[in-house]
C-alpha cells in the first residue's frame, strides 16, 4: 500500500500533516518455517521524538476536562489507544443521558439506542497502538459510525433525536471518575461538532492532529506533559488517581508509516518512503485470521536505514504456547507416573518441570516420571516452557498419593471413522443428590430467608456451583442499582470491577456439568478470576473499589425472579466470604461441603428437596415459577473424578483409584482435541458398575457414536425423461438405516424409485413431477440426522409455511421489490404463529439497514435481521448468529436464518448462500408470540429497516445448507 499524499486545507475538524514522497523503498522477505498458516501483516515507521500520551492504569484513574456542551446534530470523536479495556476512553454522562466513545467494545449514545451502540473492532485492545473513532449525524444514513485504524468497522442509521446537553463533565478513562476506568495509554484524543468523512478518518491517523479547525470542541495531545486542550476552547484536563503522562511511540503517527498484507509469508515491498535512519518493520502471521497478533501467533521485528533502495528480511518466530496441558492425578504409592506437557513454538524449545512452584533439577524434558510415587511426591507440577523469544507456563498438575487406592484398567473397543484421544472417567456417583431445575421461562429460586437480604459486601468472595444446561444468564444473580453476577452473557460481572465488562465464564452451556467459579480480591493482580472444572479460564487484576451492600435478594436463575432467566440444573451453590486460590478450586471441585466451613457466606444443595442454606445463617429460600428439585449426578461430586487419557482405542489404566462400591465407568473419543465430550464424539459407559476392592483390569467398554453426515447429496440437474442419483455418506455405529422423503414425503421402491432405504436413491425416466427437494434421514439406535439435495430442471414444491403478498400499508414500493426508506416504512402480514421445533426465514436485501427485515414480537420475538444478528427471544434473546456487515453493503445479498431445536449448529445463518455462523441451538420449540408479521419494522412503529426487500419466505421446517444454496440460485412459486 502507498503511503497516501494528503494536502488539507479547509473544513477539516483536525489536519494531518503533508508526507513527501521520496524514491526510497524498503524490501525483502518475511522468512518462516513453522507450521502455522495464514495471511503476513507488516507495517514500518522511523522513529518518533518528542511524543507523550495519558497512562491510565484501570485503577481510579482518569482526567476531568470539565463541563462541555456536545449536544447537536453531528459529533465527531477520536484518539489513539494502546491498553487492554477502553472502557470509558471518552465518556460523558450524568444520571439519564451519556455518550461513551468506548465502552464494552461499542460506541454508545443514550438518544441513540442507548446501550445499543456501534461496535468496535475487538483488534484495539490487543496492546498495540490503535486510531478509534465515532462519527455521528442526525437522521443520515450510516449516520452513526465506528472506525478503527482508517477502516469502517460498523455502522447503522443514525437517530432521528439530536445529541442533547449531557450537562455534565467531560471524563477521559472512566465514568464520572469513580467507575468503570480505562486501561491503557490515550493520545491524540479530539472532540468535534462535526462528521469527519472516510477520508478525512484517514488522514487523521496518518498525522498528528492540530488545532483551530472549524468545529473543534477539544483537543489533547499531551506532549507537554499536561492535559493542557490545544483547540483554545480552555478545556484544560485535571489529573485524578494515578494518571500520568509518558513517553510513547504510535507508529501511524511516525514519519514514513507504511503497512503492507501478504497472502503468505514471503517478499515485500514498501515503496515511496522517505529517506531515514531507524526505521523499524514488524511483522506477524495471522493464523486465525482476526487482525491481530495473538499470543501463539509467529512475529518478528527488524530495524534499518532507509536510503535509496533497502533490503532487510524479517523473520517470524513464534512464541511458545501450551496445546496440550499436564494431567492430574492419584498415584498408588510406589507406582510410576509421568506428567506430559505438549507445545509449539520456534525451536528450540526448553523445558523447566517445577514442584510447588520450585525449579527441580535435572526435570527438562516434554514429560517428567516419577518412577516410584511417595507421599513426599505429593504436589502441584508445571512447567515452564521457553524459547529465544518469551516463556509461558503450564497449568498446575495436581500428583496425590492414593494410600488407599487401586488401579482400574481395561479395554476401550471402537469400530468407526473417527480419530483422537480416548479420555477415560470413573467415579462413584453420589446418592441422594438433587439439584435446582430451571427451564429459563420463568423459573427461579429466591433466597428470602435472614432478617435483611444476605450481605455480600467486602474485600473477597468466591461464588462456586455446579451447572448442566444451555443458559447461566442469573445462575447466581444479586442485584439493585449495582450487581454481583456469577453468569451473565457468558461472562461475570461486578458492577464496582468494570460493570458488565466481566470476564469469561467459560463454555458450561454444552449440557454437560460444569464446576463454575468466580473469584474475586480486591485491589490485587489477577483478583478477578474465573475457573471452569478447576481450570483457570479467564482473570485480570481487580479494581480497588469493595464489593458494596446492594441490599437485595440473592436469585439463582433469574434476574430479580422478573427476567434473564437460567436454563439447566444448578446444584451445590456455595459462597465464600474469601478469595479461593487456584489450588483451593481444584480441591473444592469434587469436595461434599456441610455449611460448617469457616468463611461460607451460604450454601445449598437442595438435597432435601428445598432451598435451605446449610450454614447457621439461615439464608433459606423458596421457588419461583415452576422451578423444581430433581435427582441428578454431577460426575465426581462427593468421590472425585478419576480420568486417563490414551493416544486412542485400546488398553487404558487409571491409577490410585480410591477403594469404594459402584463406579461407574465411561469413556469417549475426543475427535476435536477440546477435553469434554461433544454431541457426535463416540461415547460409551461400561456395561457393569465396578466395586474396586482391589485392583481391577478387566473392565470393557464399547464407543457408540450417533449418525453423522461425512457427504451431503450434491444438488443435481436432469432433463425430462432422464435418470438421477442422489447420495449421502454417513457414518455412524452400525446398523445405520435410511429413509428418503420427497418434499418431506416418504419414498418407496417401486416404478421409477429404487433405493428408498439405502444410501443412493435411483430416479429413472424422471418427469417434472420429480423436480424437488429430496431428504434423506439417516438413523440408529442412538440418534438420527438429516441431509438434503435438489433436483432439478426448474424449482418447485417447497412446502411454505404463509403466502405472503406486498399488500399491507407500503410506504414506498415498485413492481419488483418492496422499497422502505428507514423512516416510517413497513408491510404488516397476516402471519401470527411462527411455533414449533423448525423454523427457515430468507429472503433478497440491498440497502444498509436491515434492522427489522423480518420481525415478530410481543414480548418474545423471532426477528431475522437485528444489529447484524438474527434473534429468538427463546433461544439466547439478543445473543443470537451473526449475519456480517457485508450484507448491508447497498448490493443484493440473499439472507437466510434456519433454526431447528436441539440440534447440533442448530441456529445458523447465511449470506448468499454461504454459512456465516452457526451454534447449537436450545432444545425448546419456538414458542407461539400471537403478534403480527412485519418486514422492516418493529410492530410498525420503531426499528425501521433501510433498503429494498424481495422473495421472502418463511418455513415451518430447518432447510438444508444445500437448499438455501439452491434458494440463493433460485426463484420459489409459492407452491
């Protein structure tokens, strides 16, 4: 890319500084031998002097530039950020309204959507310098707009309302400097009255931004090492907290910034560059294809002068990175056992196997064995794994001595297709337990018991459960004004510790147990973390704020028992008024509590068939709407999970298994390489419970595995009077058995059919009554799956679900397509019940909103086009399946949502064709809403889609990936 030549004279809200152009180039080859794959970012700068920006550390720091008046019909705000959470970059905000540029990955404004913003690219918090910016204008289309590095990220119509007067301060790096605080470094941060054009956007990050522009409200550069505002409005900042200012080097902003993308690693060139000393040329391979350079990513950096023409290569080398992590655990004394640890990265790669945190001498391989375990061996081993550019360490393997134990082995037999490690699990399940079950419609448990709402205030608390279901949205939910959420979106929240920008939860919403946990300690490095089945998932250092009184219920599964309902079972709720170390988490996971440990706050395990808290506080609790208390087995609880892993079928052995009655054994294929068990891995349980008085080595077990499609049926073309085959290749454990269906009618031999029960159907002397859609449904004992195809001369008998006519209040439209302007334009159809277990919406779009293309709601809703989403309130409410911003790109694109319940990628969404997402959906039907049909409106009266609207059509049944390809090369009659 040639580093543009921008000459700004007039009308610019900031300027950009000129670059001549001189005959220099720099060139070379990115070199790399690893085995990762992808495309090869590289951008090159000279050096920068004299440059300062705001250090903020996400710790009460902030500054205050004063009250100011952003209200209007256009804004413009921009600044460079380097951090990890740019929470409040700009915030300005008082009791009702706000706008935050920068704030849980969006650009926020309350009179336009709210909450409901634009997003930004979650590139900008990967610790490299990045120009942000929000545009926004009055009731224009794309009026409201994101912007990181030069490149439109998002954008959606703007509001019809104009910014109003906040009437409060203006805050770099938090919310009214008490909250919700930025980390990271700003510069260059200015403010606006106006929209900067494409260009304009830019420009900016090409140079460093000046003052006395038309329109200019603020801006602050920092390089005096103040916040001194350079527009000479007098907007000069205060310093709250630590904030500070320093030395910094924003490469877009040197002098001869150039970037370049190579398809793979290989030459490059950079041309036009002016002649200097220093320059600096990074690099990084984008595996995963996200723009930014990850951790186990290969980079590498190279510095030269540039005169005339320059070759300097650069070499990727990747950091190391954990694939495979050491496993824990219990060893027969005076058995031996070995700890793995498996890697990648440059070469060459060393190893550091530590006890209890201590460096062991002589333990520098990939595996370390203890050939004679002892009681003395008891402790945490990890290792460090290093190489010429960084190190990283393992998580801890837990070594125990079973002084009381056996070994369990035996054989795991399989006979399919697919490859991986066989992981092997025992334990004993434990008798009497119950569990909480919320179905996510209303159901909850509230804790009513004490003489005022439990107080979980402090400088510490654990929240631990145990959880098998598809939705934790409030599976530990206290909230008034501020919250504790132990499982909201996926995340868990505190509202004194960056309110809803949580961290990770982890995936418990497989429909298998999980042993959830959320720790937090205030003020301390990685006080906030997250543990899924002992693991740590996700932590960052802790804000210095208490966890305040919020004087409420505490809920499990609901928000206030009104909404965000969980979907699952929930057991063994304990919460601690302390901090679980990472050892601590591993040991509680499969530890029977009493209510009499020091530190619980509650607990309830729902044993007894109620909500009674077992500690002597007295917290007890009562149930909500059809919540029940039913027998369940979390694997492990009360006698511990015992597991080995195998390179694939055949021979296994657990060892140091505690003697006991009735274990149960299990194993399964893991095909993907992601530890748990998943729906289509082969699986199987053996077929005895095992009483382990001694040492047992007999034990067999058989992997089953459900059908599986390894090849659809391709789409096929045939003339009248012709013959067709149509195929599927399954797999699955035998006997498989196969029935075809035409348009969703079953098929048998005989006259022009044959093999109606096998893998190949057989169509002779096809006529036009054969033209359609073929299923073939493919089944065994454990299950059974779905595959279709076309055939084809001209498309025909799809069964659709209404016949939609364009015949309701149009605003606007011609005799090809229905045309809605984004303001007040909609068709209203009779259609009123979408219900059921299978739904298909799709339909042709060109414009650049698609908002409400296809919308039902009242109360709950089944919208196909939604802030680039498709929704059902049923299944995750706003967090639904992407549709991707190239569908609102002002060409046609065919647009389609399929929904099936309980299916495996069961909620999916295309785009011309293609898959674009895709997640397992929940196993509900899609319950009746009893409102009206509309396209391009929310009920006619907000959430208006911009753009033309054409062939929709709705299913009463989940179409095929090869139907909606078929549906994006074809038109439908109706029929």
């Amino acid at each position: 890319m040639k580093t543009p030549i921008f000459l700004l004279t007039v009308g610019l809200c900031l300027g950009a500084p000129l670059h001549l152009a001189s005959a220099g180039s720099l060139s070379g080859n990115v070199i790399y031998d690893g085995a990762q794959a992808g495309s090869v970012r590289l951008d090159a700068w000279q050096p920068q002097t004299d440059n300062k920006s705001l250090k903020l550390d996400g710790n009460g720091d902030f500054v205050n530039v004063g009250a100011v008046d952003l209200s209007g019909s256009a804004l413009s705000v921009e600044y460079f950020f380097r951090g990890s959470s740019l929470q409040s970059a700009v915030r300005q905000q008082d009791g009702g309204g706000f706008l935050v540029a920068g704030w849980n990955g969006q650009h926020i404004i309350s009179s336009d959507g709210s909450t409901n913003g634009i997003a930004i690219s979650g590139v900008v918090t990967d610790g490299r310098w990045h120009h942000v910016v929000l545009t926004w204008e009055q009731g224009a289309a794309d009026g409201f707009r994101s912007y990181v590095d030069g490149e439109l990220v998002d954008s959606r119509d703007g509001g019809s309302d104009p910014i109003p007067d906040i009437g409060d301060n203006l805050i770099l790096g938090a919310f009214q400097g008490t909250a919700e605080f930025t980390n990271g470094e700003l510069d260059e941060v200015a403010v606006c009255k106006r929209v900067l054009t494409p260009e304009e956007v830019r420009a900016h990050r090409l140079g460093a931004t000046k003052a006395g522009k038309e329109a200019l409200v603020g801006y602050w550069n920092f390089d005096d090492d103040t916040a001194t505002d350079l527009s000479g409005n007098g907007l000069d900042g205060e310093f709250g907290g630590e904030a500070a200012i320093v030395e910094a080097v924003v490469p877009a902003l040197s002098p001869g910034f150039d970037e370049l993308t190579l398809d793979v690693p290989g030459s490059f060139r950079f041309n036009d560059l002016p002649d200097g000393a220093g320059y600096t040329v990074r690099a990084f391979l984008d595996a995963d294809g996200d723009g930014s350079p990850g951790s186990s990513e290969p980079s590498g950096v190279t510095t030269t002068d540039v005169a005339g023409d320059t070759t300097s290569d650069v070499i990727l080398q990747g950091r190391p990175s954990i694939t495979s992590q050491p496993q824990g655990a219990s060893i027969v004394p005076g058995s031996s056992v070995t700890v793995t640890v498996e890697a990648m990265g440059s070469a060459p790669l060393s190893y550091q196997w530590r006890k209890d945190d201590e460096d062991m001498a002589g333990a520098n391989e990939a595996s370390y064995t203890i050939a004679a375990f002892a009681e003395a061996d008891e402790a945490r081993y990890s290792v460090v794994v290093t190489n010429a550019i960084a190190s990283v360490t393992s998580e801890p393997a837990f070594l125990k001595a079973s002084v009381d134990g056996a070994n369990l082995a035996g054989n795991a037999t399989y006979d399919g297709v697919q490859e991986g490690e066989v992981i092997v699990q025992t334990w004993i399940p434990k008798t009497g337990n119950q569990a909480l079950n919320v179905d996510g419609d209303g159901d909850f448990a509230e804790i009513t018991g004490g003489e005022a709402p439990i107080d979980l205030s402090g400088d510490e608390i654990t929240v631990e459960y145990w959880f098998k279901g598809s939705s934790i949205q409030s599976a530990v939910r206290q909230q008034a004004g501020g919250w504790i959420v132990a499982g909201w979106n996926g995340l868990h929240i505190l509202s004194n510790d960056g309110g809803t920008a949580g961290i990770s939860a982890g995936d418990a919403t497989d429909g298998q147990w999980h042993h959830v946990v959320m720790t937090w300690k205030r003020g301390t490095t990685d006080g906030f973390a997250s543990y899924l089945d002992g693991v740590l998932v996700a932590a960052r250092d802790s804000s210095g704020d208490p966890i305040p009184a919020h004087g409420s219920p505490l809920y499990f599964g609901a928000f206030g028992g009104a909404g965000e309902f969980s979907t699952g079972l929930i057991d063994e709720v304990a919460i601690w008024r302390r901090a679980f170390s990472q050892g601590e988490v591993q040991e509680s996971q499969f530890t029977t509590l009493t209510g009499a440990e020091d530190g619980l706050a509650g607990f309830w395990n729902f044993d007894d068939g109620t909500v009674t808290d077992l500690t002597e506080q007295g917290f007890d609790g009562e149930l909500g709407g059809d919540a029940a208390i039913i027998d369940a087995d979390p694997r492990g609880l009360g006698s511990g999970l015992f597991q080995t892993r195998s390179n694939g079928v055949g021979a296994f052995e657990i060892t140091g298994v505690p003697k006991g009655q009735g274990y149960l054994v299990y194993a399964f294929l893991d095909a993907n390489g992601d530890g748990k068990f998943q729906r289509t891995e082969p699986s199987g349980f053996a077929s005895d419970v095992v009483d382990l008085d001694d040492s047992v080595t007999n034990v067999e077990i058989s992997l089953t595995e459900p059908p599986f499609i390894v090849t659809e049926p391709t789409e096929i073309e045939t003339p009248l009077g012709g013959a067709a085959e149509i195929a599927v290749v399954a797999a699955g454990s035998a006997p498989l058995s196969y029935e075809w269906r035409f348009n969703n009618e079953p098929l048998v031999d005989g006259g022009s059919i044959s093999g109606a029960n096998s893998a190949t159907l057989t169509l002779s002397d096809v006529t036009a009554d054969n033209f359609g859609v073929y299923t073939a449904e493919v089944s065994n004992a454990l299950g059974s799956v779905v595959a279709g195809a076309l055939l084809s001369e001209q498309v025909s008998g799809f069964p659709i679900a209404g016949t939609v006519t364009f015949d309701g209040p149009i605003g606007r439209a011609d005799d090809k397509a229905l045309v809605l302007d984004g303001d007040g334009d909609f068709v209203e159809t009779p259609i009123t019940d979408l219900s059921g277990p299978e739904l298909t919406i799709q339909y042709w779009f060109k414009g650049s909103s698609l908002q409400s293309a296809v919308r039902q709601q009242s109360g709950g809703w089944v919208v196909a086009g939604w802030n680039n989403t498709h929704i059902l309130s049923h299944d995750g409410v706003t967090d639904g399946v992407a549709i991707g911003e190239g569908a609102v790109d002002g060409d046609w694109h065919h647009i389609a949502l399929t929904w099936k319940q309980g299916s495996t990628d069961g909620f999916a969404s295309y785009v011309d064709g293609v898959l674009i997402d895709a997640r397992d959906s929940i196993n509900e039907p899609i319950p009746a809403h009893n409102a009206a049909l509309y396209f391009g409106a929310f009920q006619g009266a907000g959430e208006f889609s911009n753009g033309m609207l054409d062939e929709v059509s709705v299913w009463s049944r989940a179409l095929s990936a090869s139907e909606i390809a078929s549906g994006y090369q074809n038109s439908l009659t109706g029929e």
